[in-house]
C-alpha cells in the first residue's frame, strides 16, 4: 500500500479519472446514454481498484480473527 510502484498505479489511475470527469463535463461533447454509463462504470471500476489493498487487508484480517 505504500511502495513506489502502488503510488505510481494510482497516479495513473487518478489521470484516468481526471479524463473521464472532463469528458463528462464537456457540454458539447457526451450525449450518448450508453456511452455516459460506459464511462461510469468505467470510474467506478478504478475507484475499486483503488481500494483493492484495503479490502484485501481487511479479508486477511477477518480471516486471522475466524
């Protein structure tokens, strides 16, 4: 959760998400109903691998606990 590489990959991701909010914010630009669901689930798929290394600690502390 702390490497350089981690930080790299959510810098990235960030980007990702940046791009994805200025296309929504293009008032000439999106009309497409399935394209603007598209993209929505695209931003809630990179939000859940942001926070894939907290879910995988908390399954392997719930798992220790059991």
């Amino acid at each position: 959760m702390k490497s350089a590489v981690w930080e790299d990959m959510l810098k990235e991701m960030n980007d990702w998400l940046g791009d994805i909010h200025k296309g929504l914010e293009d008032p000439g630009g999106l009309t497409d109903d399935k394209l603007l669901h598209r993209l929505g689930g695209n931003a809630e798929t990179i939000h859940n691998i942001m926070q894939m290394p907290e879910t995988i600690r908390d399954n392997i502390k719930d798992d220790l606990g059991e």
